[in-house]
C-alpha cells in the first residue's frame, strides 16, 4: 500500500484517471486539476492519486485507511458501473475504516 504498481499499463493508468472523483479543489488546486483523485480498479480495488507537480503530474497507489461514507458511496457507484461491486466491498471491507476525511 502507498506505492505506485510497478508495470501499470499507461492505457489502464489513463483511463482510471479520466474517470476519478476529485477531491480538494480549493485554490492552489482547481476542478481542473484537483490535489487528490479517488477511483476504483476493474479488480475493485480504491486508488487514490496525488499532486506531485501541481498542474503536470500525479502519483497514485491503492488506497487504505479513513474514508467518509459519501466519497466511499461515490466510489461503490463507480465499482457497481465496472461490475466489479463485490470485490469493492471486499476491500472496503479489508483496508478502509468507515468514517472521517476524506469525504465528499
């Protein structure tokens, strides 16, 4: 946890960041280009990527630990689109603890 997949296919690195809910859009950060983005992997796992060139770049990692109900919400809602519900809250279930930030 907390580091980047080595071998993490550009295609399917892309995609996850086309479709991930963004979190802390206060300026520095904008809608455009959010501090934190929250997604789910076709295996259900969460990934969460962060700035580390603000405006240029991220760096992303499965996530674990707090995570509010709504954001978790949003994410089970992703998961339910890929069909990959179950596995979602398998690792809800292994690697989140329900409740605080970051939350919608």
């Amino acid at each position: 946890m907390g580091k980047c997949p080595a071998g993490f296919p550009a295609d399917r690195r892309q995609a996850l960041l086309d479709r991930a809910i963004p979190h802390i859009t206060r300026p520095p950060y904008s809608e455009a280009f959010p501090k934190r983005l929250y997604v789910v992997d076709r295996d259900g796992t969460i990934y969460t990527a962060q700035t580390t060139n603000p405006g240029d770049s991220y760096h992303g990692y499965p996530y674990t630990g707090r995570m509010g109900s709504r954001l978790i919400a949003a994410l089970r809602a992703l998961a339910r689109q890929d069909g990959c519900e179950k596995a979602f809250d398998a690792w809800v279930k292994s690697h989140i603890t329900v409740g605080g930030p970051p939350d919608l």
